[in-house]
C-alpha cells in the first residue's frame, strides 16, 4: 500500500506556543489529504480536508484560525496548533488519498501532542 | 449524516479463539475500509472491501451491501491481534472517512 509518514510522532509543548506537524505522501501524489483528532479511548473525528493549492475546508465546530492547515505541494500538507493550550493535547493524524472519490485512504503514524 | 456503529464495543480472547466484528452503516457506500490501530497508535489498513469477502491470512472481512454491515473475521488469535479495530466509510462527499467507534479487542496468552 501506499506510504504516509507523519512527522514528529510526539511532542511536547508550553502553552501559548505553535506546533507545526507535517505530513507527507511518499510513494503517490496526494491532491487530498485529511486532518483527523482523536482523543484517548475515542474514535478519530474529522477535523479538516486540504486540497492542494486551496484553503482546506474545516469540519463544524473546529476553529480554523486556531488549526491552520496548509497544503502547498501534492506531497505534503501541514497542520499548526497556534496558541496551544492542554485542551489541545490529543492524537492528531493525517490521511492522504489521490482525490479520486471512494479511493483507499493510507494514514501517517500519528502524532501526540501534549501541551504543558 | 452516515451514522457507522460497531459491536461488539469490547472482547477479551484467549489466543487460538476465533472472533467476529460487525460494522454497520445507515446509509448505501461504495466502500468500506477496516483498521488495526496498534498501541502506538498507528492505522494499520486491513482490508479495503465495498463488497464481497477478501481473505488476509488469519484475517477474513465480508461486506453485504445490500443490508449494510460487514464483518471482521479473525481465526487463531494472538496477542498481537490486541488493538482496537475500526471500520470506516466514505462521507457524503466520497472523500473523507467516518468512523465507528471501535471494538477494542484483548488477546491474552
């Protein structure tokens, strides 16, 4: 299958700073790719699609300003956490797709965010 | 919206026992996906099916449809098949994923 490779796996950071997490598409071009939260014990809710060269489209509910999302090339997107507080701590994990409707999506490794 | 439901929510195996998990979906899809997610978090693909069955080694899935569910089958189980497993299908858009909320799964030696 394809490769998706979400980087840092984990981070730690103080409260009122910004976290940029990447994510890249390896081996296939990814004209979508999608931003996903999930929290402990829970299941992962949709938080945003990014189309390359678009703005991404945000689920309702989830503060755009708060959680920009950029998706400059076909092979990466990334995600900023701006203003982190510990309400933000979570499992943040992205999906790519070739943007074909009803594709099999490939998810990167996940990152966990704790915000002290 | 599509609504995705899953059962059981837990199980607790011995190794060698065989298990079932069902996914059901409220609305018609043209595809189905089933995940593994590892205790470090990571989605591993398991099978891709909008319909029919497909087989994986130890791991068989079947989605009907027509009646909307589908079904994980996993024979001889190992502590490694510990995880939580979720189904997920297209949003109205075809794009994105919904997913249920999982069945964790248990194996013990």
């Amino acid at each position: 299958g394809a490769v998706v490779s979400q980087h840092p796996s984990w981070v730690i950071c103080k409260s009122g700073t910004s976290v940029k997490i990447e994510c890249r598409s390896l081996d296939f071009q990814a004209t979508t790719m999608f931003w996903y939260r999930q929290f402990p014990k829970q299941s992962l809710m949709l938080m945003a699609t990014s189309n390359e060269g678009s703005k991404a489209t945000y689920e309702q509910g989830v503060e755009k300003d708060k959680f920009l999302i950029n998706h400059a090339s076909l092979t990466l997107s990334t995600l900023t956490v701006t203003s982190a507080h510990p309400e933000d701590s979570s499992f943040y994990i992205c999906s790519a797709t070739t943007g074909a409707m009803d594709t099999e999506a490939f998810f990167g490794q996940g990152t966990r965010l704790t915000v002290v | 919206g599509i609504q995705v439901e899953q059962s059981p929510p837990d199980l607790i195996l011995q190794e060698g026992a065989n298990s079932t998990l069902r996914c059901n979906f409220s609305d018609s899809v043209n595809n189905l996906q089933w995940f593994h997610q590892n205790p470090w978090g990571q989605l591993i693909n398991l099978f891709y099916i909008p319909s029919g069955t497909k087989q994986n080694g130890r791991l068989s899935a079947t989605t009907v449809a027509t009646e909307r569910y589908s079904l994980l089958y996993i024979s001889s189980s190992q502590t490694t098949d510990s995880g939580v497993y979720f189904c997920a299908v297209p949003n109205q858009a075809g794009t994105a994923l919904i997913f249920g909320k999982g069945t964790t799964l248990s194996v013990s030696s």
